[in-house]
C-alpha cells in the first residue's frame, strides 16, 4: 500500500504546469460520465424485482396478455392446479 509521503513527492517534484493540468485532469474524470456505464440499474435494498406488466389494448384483458405478464414459475404453478402436468 502507498504512503503519503509516496504519493506527495512525485507531485511536489512536477512543475507548475504538470500540477495544474495534473489536478485539471483529476477534476474532468470526476464530472465526466464514465465510458461504460453499467446498462441495468440495481434495485434499491428491499425493493423486488421489477415485474412485467400487463399491457392491454383496450379495456378487455384478454388470456394472452394475462399469459404473457406470468412468471414461468407461475405459469407452472397454473397448469399444475389445473391439472394438465
């Protein structure tokens, strides 16, 4: 692991100019976005996970959507109280 005094005496020994632009380059990476931002933003501690949803085209809810916005654990469960499994 790095010291202080390691990590301070390069910087004392940079010129002016190297400083400056040394601190300037710091203060970019903080504003700027990263280059591979994570593509799926985590649920928050005790949230669920998100779930589908229904999606209807008029105020009828056909057995389509309700089939599609199902789980595939439910889906099984479904066909099970059924009987079909």
């Amino acid at each position: 692991m790095a010291t202080i005094e390691a990590l301070v005496a390069p910087y004392i020994k940079m010129s002016t100019k190297d400083q400056y632009s040394f601190i300037m380059e710091i203060r970019k990476r903080r504003r700027t976005k990263p280059d591979n931002p994570r593509k799926f933003k985590r649920n928050a501690k005790g949230k669920s996970s998100a779930k589908a949803k229904i999606k209807a085209s008029g105020k009828t809810l056909t057995p389509e959507t309700l089939l599609h916005a199902l789980s595939p654990e439910d889906k099984a469960k479904l066909l099970k109280e059924l009987g079909v499994i």
